[in-house]
C-alpha cells in the first residue's frame, strides 16, 4: 500500500514568487524573513522524499465560474498548464507545465465516487496559483507528478465545512489503500481572514487577526471539534469576505487526523494578511 509520507497546509500568497526573486534592491523590506521561513517550510517536504504530490486547492474563477461549479473535482490529466494570463501579469507568475498521475486520479475518482463522495473530474483542468505556489514555494524543481483536487470555496451553494473534514478523512483513507509502494505528500492550501476587493483587504494585519490567531491554533493542534464548534458558513462571512478559503485548511485538518499536533508550524504577518505553514508527518518525522 502507499505512504502518506507528509501532510502539509499552507496560504498561497501569489506575490512570493515576485518578492523572492526580485534584485535586492527592489524587494520589499519584508521579503528576506519571508524567504527564510519558506526554505525552512520547503526542507519538511524535502525531508519526507515524496513521489507523487497530491495538491488541494481551489480554482479563483479561471477555469470554473459561478454557473459551472463543480463541489469538489480530480483532475486526470496527463499534464497540467499554469497559470493563467492574469497570474503573470499581476503576481509575475511563470508558466509552469505539470507531470500528471493519471493511476492516482484514477482511483481516487473510482474509489471516492464508492464511498460517497460524488466527484467531478476533469481531463483539461488547467490549475492556478492555489496548486502552483505552494509547487513555488515547497517543491520549486516542479518535477513530481501531481494530481489536483479542486474544491468550491467562492461560488454559492457552498458545501457546508463538516464536508470538507470529511474529504480530507476520506482522501488520506484513500491515499493510504493505493496499491503502491510510492510516497504521497498530501498538500492543501487555504486562506485565513482574507478581504478580495473590500474595505479591509490592506489592512495593516489583514482583516482579522483574532481569528487568524484562533485559526492558527485549531490548524496546528488540528483541533477540528474546536474549529466546527465556530465556524460556519455565516460566519466566515465576518473574518473577511474570502475567508471560506478557510475550510480547505480543515479539510486539510481531516487528513492529519482529529487532535494530531503538527510537527511542524510557523506563521509571518505581513501588511494585509496572515501567512501560515504546517507539516504532520503521520509515521513519525523522517530521519
């Protein structure tokens, strides 16, 4: 059977890849420790030495809009193109092509659509910077096979937050009766309190950092019974108007399993938004 030889949430802060790679002179004050804490973030997935990375993220109106929003969707394509035109022009984001792992998204799709999870699936699912910047940031070789699981965070009816804990369950169920004796990381990335276009999208600690800081603790004792006793999908109205992104990180919650502290966890304030990353590793931290 496989290993789920790493569980990792993050946010996906498109202007890393900008702020990183900027001449020194240019970058903005911040971007040293931001780099500091990714490299370090980076060496949790290094250490797990993966094979196949399967990627939680959320297509932000690219491909998918508010008439065709598939709930929770695989990808099972054989290469993967990223990103999109607006990516590159606004967070200078690099095109990218992705190797697939259409036996993975095979069975996952089979064997979730078995269990009760009704899928979509996609043969030209083209990903965006939610797949593509934790690759920037975790695995910028870009040379492990992928496969994407898409799910609605932004377009109405959305599922309700208990569903997402229940994917993340069922995907690292999943992961772990492959037939193979190859090594998954499981990635998921998410938001906390995020304002896209309102008042308080640059405020000088983002949007709400009582509930960043609440969000914080409950992803990084992965204290699910905590997080669901709060959060619904009123409230997530209230940190921010982009904050149900908050619900792939209990998704994410899901796969490390109920009360599991994360072996790893660090967090940077920026201007406008709470930054955080988290590493389980479910059979022990690697040598």
């Amino acid at each position: 059977m496989a290993t789920v030889a790493a569980v990792i949430a993050s946010t996906h802060h498109p202007f890393y890849y900008r702020a990183s790679t900027s001449p020194p002179e240019t970058r903005p004050p911040f971007a040293d420790e931001w780099v500091a804490k990714i490299t370090a973030f980076r060496e949790t997935l290094t250490r797990a030495r993966p094979d196949v990375l399967l990627m939680v993220g959320s297509d932000h109106f690219h491909q998918l809009w508010l008439d065709n929003m598939p709930q929770f969707l695989i990808g099972k394509a054989p290469f993967y193109d990223a990103n999109y035109y607006n990516e590159e022009r606004e967070f200078g984001l690099p095109r990218m092509c992705l190797r697939g792992h259409e036996e993975l998204s095979t069975f996952l799709l089979r064997q979730g659509l078995d269990a009760g999870f009704d899928f979509a699936f996609s043969n030209e699912l083209r990903i965006d910077h939610s797949v593509t910047c934790p690759i920037i940031t975790l695995r910028p070789e870009a040379d492990l096979p992928i496969v994407p699981v898409y799910t609605n965070i932004f377009a109405p009816p959305l599922p309700q937050p208990k569903r997402f804990v229940e994917l993340g369950r069922l995907l690292r169920r999943l992961v772990e009766e492959w037939p193979s004796e190859q090594r998954v990381a499981i990635i998921g990335t998410g938001h906390l309190s995020l304002e896209l276009g309102g008042p308080r999208q640059f405020g000088p600690h983002g949007p709400d950092p009582e509930f960043d800081r609440k969000a914080v603790d409950w992803i990084a004792r992965s204290d699910v019974d905590g997080a669901l006793r709060e959060v619904t999908l009123d409230s997530l109205w209230i940190p921010g108007n982009a904050t149900h992104g908050f619900m792939d990180f209990l998704l994410m919650m899901g796969v490390a399993g109920d009360n599991v502290k994360a072996d790893y966890v660090d967090s940077l304030d920026l201007f406008h938004t709470m930054e955080a990353y988290f590493t389980w590793y479910p059979d022990g931290s690697p040598a």
